[in-house]
C-alpha cells in the first residue's frame, strides 16, 4: 500500500490552478489508491495575517469543494489539520531537525516575506518554519507520494531530507516521501500575468479563474487574459508564456496534448473561445455539486468528524515514535 497525502490552505477561496494542479488528480487517481488522506491545512492559513471569521468560513468552503469536485469519504480520509494535535506536536520535533538557514532558503518564505515587508507588515514566526509543519504533516503518516503543484516542489524536498536525516541520528522514524505532479498544467498561471502563478491570496481577481465563480465570469477572465505579441499559436513557456498556459489549461480540461492543440488554432480569440468553454464545463459539476452540499452543513461537519478520528489514529503512533526516538521520556 502506498500512502498518499496532500492539503490544501484555506488563504482564499479555491483557483483553477488548485483544481488542475492538484485536486483533480486527488479525485480521479490518488483517492482510488489505498490510504489516501486528504486535509484543509488550516494551521498554515495563519502565517500571514489573517481574519479568523475569514478562515473559518474559507476551510469550511474548501472541505465542502473538495467533497463537490469528488473525493469520496469512503475511499479516502478528509479532515481538517487542527483537529489532529499530532501536526502541531511533530512539528515542533522538525524545527528541532530543521536549521535555520534551510528555512530561509526556501522561495516561498523569501518571496512572501519581502512582500509583507515591502507593505509595512511585519513578517510572523510562523512563516519561517511553516515548512516544519508541513513536513510534519507529511511525515506523520509515514506517507510515499505528496501530490502537488509545482510549487510545492521545494517544502517536498526539505521534507525528505528532514526525515532522512532524522532517521540517520535517531533511528528510522519516517517513511521517505516523494512529491508527484501532474502530467500537464503543474503550474497554473495568472492569466494577466503569465509568468506568475495563479495563486488565490493575490490582491487583484482579473487573472484568476475561482472555482465558484459563475460561468460568464470565467468566460470573460478567459477572453481578456493576457496573450503574447506573436500572433501564431504556438506552446514554448519562455517566448510565449500567456498562449502557452491558455493551451495547458485546456490540455488539462480536455485530456488532450497541449502541442498537438497549439496546431489547430490560427488565432488567439478561438483558442481563448475553446479554452472558456472547457473551463465552463470542467467547473460546471463542481459548482452544482458545491450547492447541495454547501446547503447540508451537518454532513460536512460529520465527515471531518470522522476524517479527523482515522486521521487521529493513523499519526498518533509515528508521532510517539518520534518523540521516543529524539529522547523524551515516554509519558
Ligand atoms: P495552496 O493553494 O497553496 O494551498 O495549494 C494547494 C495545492 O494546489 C498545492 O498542491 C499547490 O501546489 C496547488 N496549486 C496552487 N496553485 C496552483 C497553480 N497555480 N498551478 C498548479 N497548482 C497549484
Ligand atoms: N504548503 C502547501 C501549499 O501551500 C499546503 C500544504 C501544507 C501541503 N501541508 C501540506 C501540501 C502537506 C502537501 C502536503 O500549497
């Protein structure tokens, strides 16, 4: 059995970029394996400043979604992070084997903190070693594979050499994972600015496709997104980066080849025309889905219940032997 885990953070409301990134992939594939856990990462929605009515309703919404899109409790485990101490105990345990220069090499860290600086805000604690927790999250269930987005790919790293390293001085813990991604579309980007990720906690909503947004409103994200100054349709990430995510999204939307796609179009505004129609139907099902479930509050509640009780189980004993291995005496 391979164990599978991923979260997501309730920072904004969902993206396209984590629907073809990661979630679909969760449903389609990762859920089908055995010993699949998949979690709203709620702890790491406070490392920036944040409203705590926001995060509330923000994890609520992305359980809910990711129920709609279509994990299935019965195959899976779906909880939410803090409802499991384990994540918060391990975690401590990492920044005890982590070092201080690893965690500021990471780019999210660099790249969030300058930005929180440039506006004036100071830069909390907790987004230094966030990826402590993450690792912990990871680690906790002694999982193999982390399905992510590419920009993932860095906190994945540090989380194999964090238990690879725990296991050399304390004896082995931890099962080594590994990060997984899928085959197109890894990277979304903002579709006003195309070298940049489509990311739900940026300021500005033009370039980024929400999953709850309505169908004319994705039309016209779709049509006013950002192409290149060539006029021929072509897929190269460097030279044309804006018709090149245009034909990745739609490569992930349809199944198809986004090269063999970039042949059939002489023209941006079909290739855009194509590529909000399929948008509009992958999101369509969701959207609905979202509704019922979204009206039915108890049964949420129930299933992170029960999520969080497996989950629970599933961590506790690495968690103990972790502490038992780094030498606290056993309670
Ligand atoms: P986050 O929204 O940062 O919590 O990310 C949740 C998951 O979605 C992670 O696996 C990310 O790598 C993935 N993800 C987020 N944004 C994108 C994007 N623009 N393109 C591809 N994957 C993404
Ligand atoms: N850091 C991830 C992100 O920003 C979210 C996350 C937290 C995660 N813990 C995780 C992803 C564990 C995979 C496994 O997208």
């Amino acid at each position: 059995m391979k164990r599978i885990f991923s979260g997501i953070k309730p920072t904004g409301h969902l993206t396209l970029g984590n629907y073809l990134g990661a979630m679909r992939r969760w449903v389609e594939v990762d859920q089908h394996r055995s010993g699949s856990l998949f979690s709203v990462v709620d702890l790491h929605a406070l490392t920036i400043e944040h409203d705590p009515a926001r995060v509330r309703r923000l994890s609520r919404q992305a359980a809910t979604l990711l129920l709609a899109a279509g994990l299935d409790p019965e195959l899976c485990t779906l909880f939410v992070q803090s409802h499991v101490d384990e994540h918060a105990r391990l975690s401590y345990i990492l920044e005890c084997t982590a070092t201080d220069g690893e965690l500021r090499r990471m780019i999210q860290y660099k790249e969030k903190s300058a930005r929180a600086r440039e506006s004036g805000q100071s830069v909390r604690l907790s987004l230094l070693t966030y990826p402590a927790l993450m690792a912990a999250d990871i680690l906790a269930y002694r999982t193999d594979e982390v399905p992510v987005g590419e920009d993932q790919t860095q906190h994945v790293e540090l989380t194999r050499d964090l238990a690879v390293r725990f296991n050399q001085r304390y004896g082995h813990t931890f099962t080594v994972p590994r990060a997984t991604h899928p085959p197109v579309a890894a990277r979304v980007m903002d579709l006003q600015d195309p070298t940049s990720k489509m990311g739900k906690s940026h300021e500005a909503g033009a370039g980024i496709v929400y999953l709850l947004d309505e169908a004319d409103v994705v039309r016209k994200k779709v049509m006013r997104a950002v192409t290149d100054s060539g006029r021929d349709v072509a897929y190269d990430r460097e030279e044309r980066p804006g018709v090149t995510n245009l034909l990745e999204i739609m490569a992930a939307c349809t199944g198809r080849d986004p090269r063999e796609l970039a042949g059939e179009y002489g023209s941006y505004g079909a290739l855009k025309k194509d590529v909000a129609d399929a948008v509009v139907e992958v999101l369509r099902p969701v959207r609905v889905r979202h509704a019922e479930l979204a009206a039915d509050p108890a049964y949420i509640d129930e299933v992170l219940r029960k999520g969080a009780d497996r989950a629970r189980g599933m961590a506790r004993p690495t968690v103990d032997a972790a502490y038992r291995a780094i030498g606290l005496l056993p309670a």
